[in-house]
C-alpha cells in the first residue's frame, strides 16, 4: 500500500493512478487527486507533518 499525498488516504499502488516527482513515485485515490498534486505537488510536499494545504499565500 502507498499513501495519497494529497487527501492521505491508503491506495492500492497496482490500481492508483501515479505521477512521478523529483524522483519519487506517488500514488493517489483517483485522477482528482492527482491533477492536484500534479499542478501544485510543493503544496502537499512542503508541510511535512501536519496541516498540509493550510499554508499562507495560494487562494
Ligand atoms: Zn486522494
């Protein structure tokens, strides 16, 4: 199992759908949430602990 980055969820990395960034393979629920990774992956990277996609600045 691997970890959608964006909502945190445990996904099946032989059915999700995947991106590769910096190297690295993420995996993710559905095609949502990987176009939101995909246009801002700092977003769900950069908060490494909690409250990712609560930073200031964005919307
Ligand atoms: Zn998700």
């Amino acid at each position: 199992m691997a970890k959608d980055p964006v909502c945190g969820m445990q996904v099946d990395e032989k059915k999700a759908p995947s991106t590769t960034h910096g190297g690295q393979k993420y995996y993710f629920c559905c095609d949502g949430c990987k176009s939101a990774f995909e246009k801002d992956p700092a977003k769900f990277l950069g908060g490494q602990g909690s409250h990712a996609g609560h930073g200031h600045g964005g919307h």
